[in-house]
C-alpha cells in the first residue's frame, strides 16, 4: 500500500536504508542505501503471485523512490542467483539503466535474463570476486564469501561515511560445502572488530533451533535411496537453480552407472551456465539428451525435474499428468521431492504427490533435503563475530523478523537498537542514534504476460468478480432517430449458470429487462448511462432474488 510520502529530506550526512520490498513476505527483496548524493541498492527480486491474483505470472517491486533519485543510484549490488533477488532486474533495468554487479553464477543467470529481453548490450555488467570492493559513490562494497542452496552467494560489507553495514544475504553456515570454500567467517570477525553500525541478517529461519545440516548431508541420503530402488527409472524433482544439489544428484548416479537427464527450462538454462562456467562437475557420458532415453532401460535412468513446488506447468506437473511429450511417469517408477513447499505452496505440492501415487509411481519427500538459510545457532555466531550497534533483520515474514529480533535481543543488543522495518520505511542512522523518520511509496507491480503495471487492484477485483460469479452480457439495438427499441435486449451468460438447463430463469430475467427498457423508452428516457444503469439495477436485484449470486452484468447498447 503506498502511504503519504512524507518530507524525509533533513539531517543529510547519516546513511539511510531503505527496504522497497522483501520484508513481510518471502521474496522481492529489494534494498536502498542512500548517502547523501549516492544510493546503492542491494538485490532486485521478484515475488510469485499469491492464489487471490488471477491470471498474474509474477510480481515486481514498485521503484517509484529510485526514479525519483536516479541521478543518485550507482548501481544494483548483487547477493545471489535466485528470483527473490534477481527476478525483476530485466524490468526495474528499463527504467533505472545502472551498473549491475555480482559473482560468476549469479552473473551468468543475470545475463540469461537479460538476453531474453534483449537488454545485454544497453546494460553494463560487472563481474565482482570475494573479497574484491567496488566504490560507488559514497559507498565502498565488500564481497564476502558465504554458503547457501546455490554457488556463489556472497554477503555485503557496505562502508560509508555513517560506518559500517553488514548485510549477510540469503546464508548458512556450511563446513563442508558441495561446491568451493565454507563460509568466510574470519572475515566477519575482522570487519566485527573494526567496528560495525548495522547488521542485515537473514531471518528465514529464525524459528529454527540448532544448525542447519551441511549440503553434503543430502549425498549420502541420495546414495541410500538409489541403492535402495536399483530395479526402477528415478525422478527427482528440485529447485531449478540448485546447483549444488544436482552435482550431488549426479555424483550418486554415476555411482550407479545411470545416465541423467535434465529437464523443465530453467533448470537446463541454470545448468549450462553452471558447466561454461566450471561450477559444476560432471563426469565424462553420464549427461545424455532427452532423446537418448530409449536407448538405456528404466534401471539406468536418473531424470532431474523442475517442479517441486506443484507448479502446474513445470515438468514434473506434466509427466504426471501425461502432457509431456516425451516422458510419462506410471507404475514402478520412483518419485524423489528434494525440496520443502514454500510457504503458501503446500496445496499445490500435496496434488500433485497424489497425482503420482495414483499413478502408481513410489514418492520420497522426506529427508532429502537440507534449507539453504542459517538456524538460530549460526544467525547468533554471525551476530558474536560482527558484534553491530544495530540490528536490522531482513528477509521474511514478520514473526520470522520478530524471532531474529528476539535473539539479538538475548544476545545483549538493546532493544531500542533493533528495528523491524516495514518495506518503504526509511531508517536513518549514525555512531549516536538510528530511527525510522519516514516512509517512501512502495507496493506491488504486476506482471501479466507482456503487461507491466496495467493490471492493478480494479482489474484484479474484476477477475475475482467473474471468478466467483461469472457475467451476463445484455446486448440490444436502438433506432438512432426515434431511441426505441429495435432488437433484444438478449442475455449472453458465462459462468454464471448453464443456459440449456435454465431457460425459465433467463426467460424471466428477459421480461425483466425488456419492460424496465421498454418503461425508460416510454417516459422519454434515452441516456445510454441510465439504461445501462437501470439494466444493472433489476437485472442485478432479479438474479439475487433467484439464485442468491452477484454475477458481473455488462449492457451493451448498439445504434442502428
């Protein structure tokens, strides 16, 4: 919802942070940091659409307050690969044409995106490594080395004039990571003991007690599960951008001697760019064409799915239902879910698990998987390493942000020092005091096919309307020199009721409409906005009284 903007534009020299989305939900993360002339702005997500946004593909972040300031921002500063961080660049990028930086993979991603809206050439890319800085502006940006469920994450020491921000990104504390080193905790405490303003630190799984198991945990379950179903053709269903999982997926089908096939797009468009770019090892035949299949029985097939999360339109959703055209999944074979639903998700994945055991296929959704964010033991060791002034916490819904803040809180942070924000809130801080001073437009645009920001809430209540009730379409001719009535009115109803088997309903509702029309023409009313009104009115009143429904009703007067 966008509240009044209010006059923000006092005390110049502290550093602001200003969250444009992300906070009270799961996804769009979105972050400005501004001092004085510079503003920097930390990831650039997007946000699936929840059940009640008819028709929506995706959701992008509202950056009404950065083309106010574009003179300002320096550029976009990068975490990692996934949607909630990099979703919405291609858009937000048409508007605000600024330096992107980020790490090998999440780059790689980011430049996938870009050529499907042909942006590579208008958009200038910086490749950052960990522990490089960049200067923008004001800001200086430090890379730092962190785990997560995909390769490359990268947490943010952000220094300015104000001091020091540490912003972890989506992490976790990983000893033993698939893929490259474990997280740079040495380099949080160095930072820590120069000194650090603020922490941003990812709330996700802030409920959680205790650690989160390492990535590597999940090898060992894949290796018991294959040897524990030798005889039948194995699917996994994963995140597409999990890269990490799906070399420890192949690692256990090599052992095996299966040959794997990748399949749903974005997951082949995330593992190409992962082998170009080396962060995935894959050995020599074991990677085969969809095509190839035939040429090897069921025992010696391993296919690595999108759609983990019930998407209806992801592969996993269309072999079960036998709309892919080249695989169908049915009796013996094996089912593995190496995800957990996220939030608002879980109808959609219950179906579609029910779809497949009625098919008579074996379905595994437990124990294999491992999340990618930190649990209470390691959000509390960054927050000993770091030791901040200030704690902000960051991605997740409220009661996930209210569960960070009570253990800072326990940690000794003052509690006058800890700020749940809400998106748009401005946070203003310094060495002697932070607080919220006011607010800036933020909301929700979104993304119906090449539509961007032309649906809003009058569209998305009409949808819901038709949804629900369905319509009536009332259509009649007038004379245009006399305005009587020439033809109709007739009634076109559309998921409303079932014309064959209502003709006494819609007979009346006819009658209804044709002597309220008849009685307007009579008393010399001829304005199409009171016909068309008074139409709405009986026909609306009539419907009600019969069926107890508000169906959309749309007169349609014709001249003739």
């Amino acid at each position: 919802m966008n509240r009044r903007k209010e006059n923000i534009s006092e005390s110049a020299s502290k550093l602001r942070i200003i969250p444009l989305g992300g906070l009270e939900q799961i996804g769009m993360n979105i972050t400005a940091f501004e001092y004085e002339d510079s503003i920097i702005v930390v990831d650039c997500g997007l946000a699936f659409p929840a059940d009640d946004m008819l028709g929506i593909d995706l959701v992008i972040p509202d950056i009404t307050y950065l083309k106010d300031n574009v003179d300002k921002v320096k550029g976009f500063v990068i975490t990692h690969g996934h949607e909630d961080h990099i979703g919405a660049l291609p858009y937000v990028l048409k508007e605000i044409n600024v330096p992107v930086y980020a790490t090998r993979l999440t780059m790689g991603i980011i430049e996938n995106k870009l050529k499907e809206h042909n942006l590579m050439k208008g958009t200038k890319r910086k490749l950052v490594k960990f522990g490089q800085s960049i200067n923008l502006g004001q800001f200086r940006v430090e890379y730092i080395k962190t785990n997560h469920s995909i390769v490359d994450a990268a947490a943010l020491a952000i220094y300015s004039p104000a001091g020091t921000v540490v912003h972890t990104g989506d992490f976790k504390v990983d000893y033993t990571p698939v893929f490259g080193d474990a997280i740079d905790l040495a380099r949080f405490a160095e930072i820590g003991k120069k000194g650090v303003l603020a922490l941003m630190c990812d709330s996700t799984n802030a409920e959680r007690p205790g650690f989160t198991p390492s990535e590597r945990t999940v090898g060992k379950t894949f290796d018991t599960l294959f040897e524990e179903h030798k005889n039948t053709r194995i699917f996994v269903a994963t995140f597409a951008s999990n890269v990490d999982r799906v070399q420890q997926i192949i690692n256990s089908a090599y052992k095996f001697g299966r040959k794997v096939v990748v399949e749903g797009r974005s997951m082949v468009n995330v593992i190409e760019t992962a082998i170009n770019l080396g962060c995935i090892s894959i050995p020599e035949n074991t990677l085969i064409e969809i095509d190839q299949l035939k040429n090897y029985p069921d025992e010696q097939q391993v296919i690595i799915t999108t759609g983990s999360q019930g998407e209806s339109m992801a592969a996993l959703s269309r072999m079960a239902s036998n709309m892919h055209k080249k695989i169908t999944i049915g009796h013996g074979d094996t089912v593995i879910f190496s995800s957990s639903p996220i939030p608002g998700n879980e109808k959609a994945v219950t179906r579609i698990i029910n779809e497949l055991l009625r098919k008579g296929a074996d379905v595994i959704f437990q124990d294999t998987h491992v999340s990618g964010h930190a649990c209470q033991e390691e959000i509390k060791l960054i927050y000993t390493l770091v030791h901040p002034k200030y704690a902000v916490p960051v991605h997740g819904e409220y009661k996930h942000l209210k569960a960070q803040a009570k253990i800072a809180e326990n940690l000794g942070i003052d509690k006058e020092h800890i700020f749940i924000l809400s998106s748009g809130d401005v946070l203003e801080m310094d060495e002697n005091k932070a607080s919220v001073i006011g607010h800036v437009p933020v909301g929700s645009i979104l993304v119906d096919g090449l539509g961007v920001g032309d649906v809003g809430n009058v569209v998305l209540r009409d949808r819901q309307h038709l949804a629900e009730d369905g319509i009536l379409i009332v259509v009649m001719s007038l004379d245009k020199y006399s305005g009587q009535l020439v033809a109709g009115p007739d009634i076109v109803s559309r998921g409303f009721v079932y014309v064959r088997e209502s003709d006494e309903l819609m007979e009346e509702a006819h009658q209804v409409v044709d002597s309220a029309i008849c009685g307007c023409i009579d008393r010399g009313i001829t304005d199409w906005g009171k016909l068309k009104s008074t139409t709405k009115d009986v026909l609306g009143e009539y419907v009600w009284r019969k069926t107890k429904r508000r169906p959309m009703i749309l007169p349609i007067i014709m001249e003739v």
